[in-house]
C-alpha cells in the first residue's frame, strides 16, 4: 500500500472558530444601545461561557462560570441548561488515507483505514475525532447561610439525539473559513481514533447509548458584598461516577475539583477571572488514556443593555486532563471564546443564548458549542 501525503505540513488540522464574527457583533451591541433606566431585576449573573464540551472532556469533571449569586437561607435556585456542541479534529494521515488511498470520499472511517494509518505511521500521533454531543442539565443550589449555599447537577447525554453537523460545516463554508476535510466524511457519525507515537492504536465508531451523566454535588461560598462592587467567591465541587464510561457519559471514577472567582459589579459593565484545577480519578472510558491534574482560567466582561438585557464575552484557556498521553492537540492546553446574550423576565427567572468556539492554535476543544439556560431563584 502506498501512502500519500506530505509529512512535513502542519500536524494539526481542524475547523476554524468563527467566534470573532459573534466577538464583534456583541461588542458593536454593547457599545451602540444605551443603557436605559436599571431594571428591578439586579440579581447576579455568571459571565458568558461554558465547561469544555469536546467529546473527550465531557465525561469529566469541568466548571462552567461561576454563578456570583446565593440562595438566601431556605431558598432555592434552579437552573436548566441545553447544551450541543459539534467536534471534528484530525491529523492529516485520516484524510490522506481516505482520500488517496482507499478513495471513500463521503463514506465513513473505517477500522480497516485505522488499521492502514497504524501500520503505515506507528512513529506518529494520529488522531482523528468526529461527533456530536447534546446534554440536558439541571442544577439545584440550597442556601444553607447568607454566605454558603450546596447545589447538585444531574442530567441526560446523548451523542445522537441532535445533528447539526450539516449546519456548523455550512456556516463555517458561508464565511469563508476553511472545512479542512469535513467535506470529505459524513455528517452525524461518532468516530474516535487515538494512536500515540510508538502505541497501540484506539478505535472505535460504535454509538454511545444515551444515558445518564456523572452527577456533581458543590459546596459554594460567596462574600456579603454590601454597597461594595467587588464580589468574591469559590467553589469544592465532587462528581460522582453516575454516568456510563462504556458511552462516554461519564468518567468512570469520583473526580474533584475547586473554583475561585473574583467580580467587579457596575451599573452598565461587569468584568471579572476565575480560576480552578480539577483532579480527575480514573478514566474508565474506551481508550485507556490517563488522566492528570488540569487547570482552566476565564476572564469575561459583560454590559447590560436595554432595561432587562445583557451581552457579553469571555476566554477561557484550560489545560488537557490528557497531557501526559502524547497525543499531539488532544495532550495541549486548549482556549476558546464565548459570546451570548441574556434577558431577565422578571426579578426571579431569567434566559441565555451562549455561543462557544475554539481557537486555532491550542489544543482540542469543541468546534462550535451552544447553551441555552434557563433559571430561576425561590
């Protein structure tokens, strides 16, 4: 079998983030409309973003932005997030072999291909990663004092229940950014291919079953601000192993990890960083990969627009809980951008539209994410 194929380009090929696009447009919003007279509704929100939801890091443990607000005592919050997002990431060897080799354009990858770029590069890392992800959660915080309050988030994963595939691959098309192979395989397939240099090679394309996530109990404290705009906060949050590793619903094991938060409250602009490490157990997922320590930074800024509305973006830059596998893209630290929008319908419950993509030049993340989030305080 003759293989072709450069072996000098550029290892890592995957689609390009359009999140500059959203970047200006939220800024051209926050900028042009004036802020009318303040809402009644003045209850806190957490900046715009979301825990990675690459198809790898899903099943562990990660944190979303830190909700600044507390239950009084007796009180609860509830909140209820949709989330999808889409991933497609390789190295060049998927599309060289698919292409030249075995000529499938627009069929799936197969274990005899995988097979092919095992024999053919044993020396290389090759990767390939293909699928969706959609997952319905729901947090419950009690407040226990005016400063400390537990929650618990619970939920149902599926990596066939939404397939937009086709949507995210022509969007990205309509503004120009490059589809670095995606034309080349099948929209709403679950493909999984992880070979380190000089290892045994991992695939599989078999569907997950839907099912339930691991589930996350948190312990959460948040200062008495009083007239001050500062607010301080931090999370200790435990998963439990709830979910099933063989779908990649969950990990596997009792993950760990804590969260610190710092946030400047204004009339019109909010701005704030939070940073946290996770302690991941075991992986007990399909592909025998290790797991190790990682942290996640966030900076975000926020501008109240109109009476009951607010826009706003972030960075989140994370490091990979598979750093230690060599695994090119998928061991490096990963960032991405968010954008979104919110509205308050009223002093109790309010809705958000947030839209997360990767940036070219860190490690894997998902292309494209998308949560809508509903919640309400009693």
């Amino acid at each position: 079998m003759t293989i072709l194929g450069n072996l000098g380009q550029a290892h890592r090929t995957r689609a390009a983030g359009s999140a500059p696009i959203g970047f200006a447009v939220v800024l051209i919003i926050a900028g042009v409309f004036p802020v009318a007279a303040q809402s009644s509704a003045q209850w806190p929100a957490p900046a715009f973003g979301e825990r990675s939801l690459y198809l790898l890091h899903a099943p562990i443990l990660g944190f979303s932005p830190a909700d600044p607000s507390s239950p009084a005592p007796g009180g609860f919050e509830v909140s209820l997030r949709e989330e999808y997002s889409s991933t497609f990431a390789r190295t060049w060897h998927a599309t060289t072999i698919h292409h030249n080799d075995f000529g499938r354009d627009g069929k799936p990858w197969t274990a005899e291909e995988a097979a092919a770029a095992h024999l053919a590069f044993p020396h290389d890392a090759v990767i390939f990663v293909d699928g969706e992800l959609s997952r319905t959660m729901i947090v419950t915080r009690y407040g226990v004092t005016p400063e400390f309050s537990v929650s618990i988030e619970v939920g149902w994963v599926s990596h066939s229940l939404i397939s937009a595939d086709s949507v995210v691959d022509g969007f990205h098309g309509a503004v120009g950014l490059s589809r670095v192979g995606r034309d080349k395989f099948p929209y709403g397939r679950f493909v999984v291919m992880l070979q380190a240099p000089d290892s045994a090679m991992f695939f599989t394309d078999r569907e997950p079953k839907a099912g339930v996530s691991d589930t996350t109990a948190t312990l959460s404290w948040r200062n008495r601000p009083g007239d001050s705009p500062w607010r301080l906060g931090g999370d200790l949050s435990v998963e439990a192993p709830t979910g099933s590793s063989e779908d990649f619903n969950g990990s596997g094991s009792w993950d760990s990890g804590v969260l610190g938060f710092v946030r400047y409250e204004g009339e019109m602009w909010q701005a704030g960083g939070e940073a946290g490490i996770v302690r991941p157990g075991r992986w007990k997922a399909p592909g025998n990969l290790g797991v190790s320590t990682y942290e996640r930074a966030l900076v975000w800024t926020t501008r109240r627009i109109f009476d009951r509305y607010r826009a706003g973006v972030s960075l989140t830059v994370e490091g990979s809980p598979f750093r230690r596998d060599r695994l090119d893209f998928v061991s490096e630290p990963g960032a991405e951008v968010a954008v979104g929008i919110e509205r308050d319908f009223g002093r109790n419950w309010s809705a958000r539209l947030t839209l997360t993509e990767n940036l070219p030049g860190f490690g894997d993340r998902a292309d494209v994410g998308l949560t809508l989030r509903i919640r309400t305080l009693r």
